[in-house]
C-alpha cells in the first residue's frame, strides 16, 4: 500500500480484515512465529543496500555504514533475538495453588496469548530500527502488525510499504504511508496494542487517542537524558564517550547525552578532553561523509535556535571542531557546547535532538541530583565514575528508563533486556523476553478439581452456625 494510496478508509479496511484473520486462525505455533520472523530478516538482507541509500537519501547525508550498523543490523539483531527465544518464551507457566485445593487436584497456570493486531507508528531518526525492532516482539508475541514509517523519511517510507507489499502477507504484516493526518488517525484505530516512538507532545496525544478505544500503548519517547562525570572519573574515557555519543547520527538519538554534569574544578580539563576526542572523530564538518546531516531544515532550524537562544542569553559556546560558515546545500553541523547557560534558556528545558549539548558545572553531587529528580523523568541516564558506593547512591536516588555506566547509549543494545522508558520518557518496553510479554495478553487458567468441598465444609449457604467463627479465625497476621 503505497503512500499514494493509503487514507483513513484504507488503514480501517485492513485493520478490519486483519483483525478477521486473526481470529480466524487461532494462536499461531512457534514453527509459523519463526517463519513470520525469519520473511522479515529476509526482506532487511536482501534489501539493505536499497534501504540504506534511501535513509541516506533522505538524511541529505548518513552514510551507508552508520545506517547498516544502528538500523538494519540493529533490527536484525531483534528479530533474530525473537526467533531464536520465542518457544521457550511462549511455555505455559505453573502457577502454585492455594490451599486446601492444591491437596484435591486442582491446577492453575498462566498462557500467552497473542493480543491480536498491534500498531507500530515509528520515527525518522530510526527509521528502520523503530519499525522493525518492536516488530520483532510483536510477532514473537503471534501478533500481526500495522505499520507507519515516519513522514519526515518518504524514500525510505515509501521504499519499506512496496518491500513489505512484495514479500509480506499484507494479513500479517503491512504498511501504510501518508502524513500527520493519517498519523492522527493511526493511533485513533481500535488496534489491540499500539507503539509509538517519538516526542513526547506527540506522545500525549498518541495516549489520548488510544485511550477513545482503551488501547493499551508502548511509548518510546526521550527527554533530556543526563550525564554525572563524578569526581572519581577518567575525564578522557568520559570526553571520548560523550563524543562518540554526540557524533552518532549527529546527536538525532532519542537516548543521547543532553546535559552534562562536571565538577567545576575539572570543567577546563573536561571540555579541552571533549575537544581532543571529537576532532579525533570528526576533524572536519563540511563535506565530511562520516558526519550525520540533520533530517531537514525544519529541525536545523530549532537546534540553531535553542543554541542562538542561550547564547544571548550569556551562555559561554563552544564549537567543535570549528565553526562553520553555514551551506545552504549541507545541514552537517559542527557540534555545539552549551557552557553553564542561564536555567531559562530553552536549550535547559526542550530535548536538543541534535548537534548541541549542555555542559553544567557543579560542586556537590546531590545538587545535580536534585536537578534530575526535578526534572521529567528520562529516556536514559550516564554516570562516569570508579566510586562504587557513589555509583550505588546514583543509581537508587535517581529514575530513568535505563543506565549505562562509563559510557553512553550501550544499554539500549541490549536484547536479552527490556528497553523503555518511565514517565515523560515513555511507558511498556520492548527486546527480549519483556518484550515478548508486552505484546502478550498473559491469561490466567484455573482447572478445578472433580470433587468441589465447600458445601460440606460450610462455605456456601445456607451458613451454618459456625461459619463466622470459622472466617474469624482465619483473620491472622501469621
């Protein structure tokens, strides 16, 4: 179904019908779930160099090799996860019974059930890993899916409808393409899960929308995912980290370092480290086809502005590896550091979802920490440090989706753990055995015993005499 042609009526139609199919064929085995799974990495293998030249395409510059790594491998690695686990994934599970019914044969376990057809709405800074990744658990799951490629991307949009049109069972898995007001409408359909990932304004509206039709939702959001460099920290192992965090899709991650917390006495030291470090990885912006453009004008537009912004309001910046006189036919940024800016600037308050990011000094720990409980809850949270008992206290005064410690972003690679975030970042998760359990309706079953006491032991009406004492005592603390 190509972006020409979907509308709304198109998107209900094959909900409908997908909808039909499923409850037409039951719970599907594993043997089907893998071979589900298994048309999909399929379709990544074969297609890569196409996908990758269209994401490169729309980007006005990604190269083929980033898009390789962080999309289709990335992807690939989901799907792959979920093929090779679902089975035992998918196991009844026992469940103890209460007394005395556990002593006359009765039995109770919990089966995963499939929801049904699930909606994925994915994103332009992933275009292909927010589609498929959560694909992968929702298929593990014996779901079918719907999915929305961002807009923001048309080739690669238009590339992922007519792949999947060709080589997927439109009844399992299809697409449909088209703009805000089919995106408005997406998430409006009654599905039985729907997933998001995007902005978190969107992602309010995502939730009341789905709310119409009480349809549970995943939302990947972000927010300003904080780095502590601690006291205790390598200050080069952490400049080169954050650097390398920042250089990745030109700081268009939903989990990127957007506030940086340094000790005041290591701020000089810290930043001439983040200087080494970056113009080792990017000695040159301009023409430079390792650098990530941002996706448009648009969000070119809006990083400038919330640097220009905090830069008249005082702000100290600093441009790495140099500035730039601006190309109108290049949107490849240097990176921008924001030095201690003014709290009402708005680069403290809105995610950067590019190449700029805040460094703040400080002089106590629980300030900053103070300073992240006081915001919304993030994405992701970074702390560089030897201290064991400081990393600890971190760790059990703060909330955020996920943390990676002496480095940046590598918690989100993890497949054999739930990614997702907590608050304003997000709720529900998907990757491995918890994102199996996302997309599965977990069923209680009760299987009685063939003799039913309760009559002769005066636990149905007409209650004898004895029947009140009987409950009081059970009234223990014991």
């Amino acid at each position: 179904m190509s972006s020409e042609t979907s509308s709304v009526q198109d998107l209900s139609s094959l909900l409908a019908r997908q909808k039909t199919a499923f409850a037409s064929a039951g719970t599907v085995g594993a043997d089907t779930r893998r071979q589900r799974l298994q048309q999909v990495i399929d379709l990544l293998v074969h297609n890569h160099a196409a996908l990758t030249t269209a994401i490169d395409q729309d980007f006005g510059g990604r190269p083929a090799g980033f898009s390789l790594m962080n999309d289709v491998l990335g992807a690939l690695a989901s799907l792959k996860y979920a093929r090779d686990n679902l089975q035992a994934w998918m196991q009844d599970e026992p469940r103890q019974m209460f007394s005395p019914y556990d002593q006359l044969g009765a039995t109770a376990w919990v089966m995963h059930q499939p929801k049904g057809t699930v909606g994925i709405l994915g994103t332009w800074n992933a275009p292909l890993f927010t589609l498929f990744s959560p694909l992968a658990s929702a298929l593990a799951a014996g779901n079918r899916a719907i999915l929305k490629p961002s807009e923001v991307v048309p080739r690669t949009a238009e590339l992922v409808a007519r792949l999947c049109a060709e080589h997927l069972d439109p009844l399992v898995v299809a697409v449909v393409n088209g703009g805000p007001e089919l995106g408005e409408s997406f998430s409006s359909q009654p599905f039985d899960h729907l997933v998001f990932t995007g902005s978190t304004a969107i992602g309010r509206r995502v939730m009341s929308n789905a709310a119409q039709n009480l349809v549970p939702v995943t939302l990947e959001l972000g927010g300003k995912s904080p780095v502590i460099v601690s006291c205790s920290a390598d200050l080069n192992k952490a400049a080169f980290s954050i650097a390398a965090g920042k250089a990745c899709n030109g700081g268009q991650i939903c989990i990127n370092p957007d506030l940086v917390y340094v000790p005041s006495a290591s701020l000089e030291p810290f930043l001439d480290a983040l200087r080494d470090a970056y113009c080792e990885l990017n000695p040159t912006v301009a023409g430079n086809v390792d650098v990530v453009a941002v996706v448009n004008q648009r969000h070119l537009d809006r990083v400038e502005g919330l640097v220009q912004d905090a830069e008249s309001r005082g702000a100290r910046i600093e441009c790495l590896p140099e500035p730039l006189a601006v190309n109108d036919n290049d949107r490849r940024r240097p990176l921008r550091v924001v030095v201690d800016p003014a709290t009402d600037s708005l680069i403290m308050h809105e995610e950067i979802f590019g190449p700029a990011m805040v460094v703040l000094s400080y002089e106590d720990l629980d300030q900053v920490i103070a300073d992240i409980n006081g915001r919304p809850r993030p994405l992701a949270l970074y702390y560089f440090g030897e201290d064991a008992q400081e990393q600890r206290h971190v760790l059990e005064h703060t909330l955020s989706g996920g943390v990676t410690i002496n480095d940046v972003m590598m918690h989100a690679a993890m497949h054999d753990a739930p990614f997702g975030g907590v608050g304003a970042s997000g709720m529900g998760h998907y990757h491995g055995r918890e994102g199996f359990l996302e997309f599965s309706h977990l069923r209680t079953v009760f299987k009685a015993s063939v003799h039913d006491p309760r009559r002769e032991w005066g636990l149905l009406p007409p209650y004898g005499e004895h029947f009140l004492s009987a409950m009081l005592a059970a009234v223990t603390c014991d």
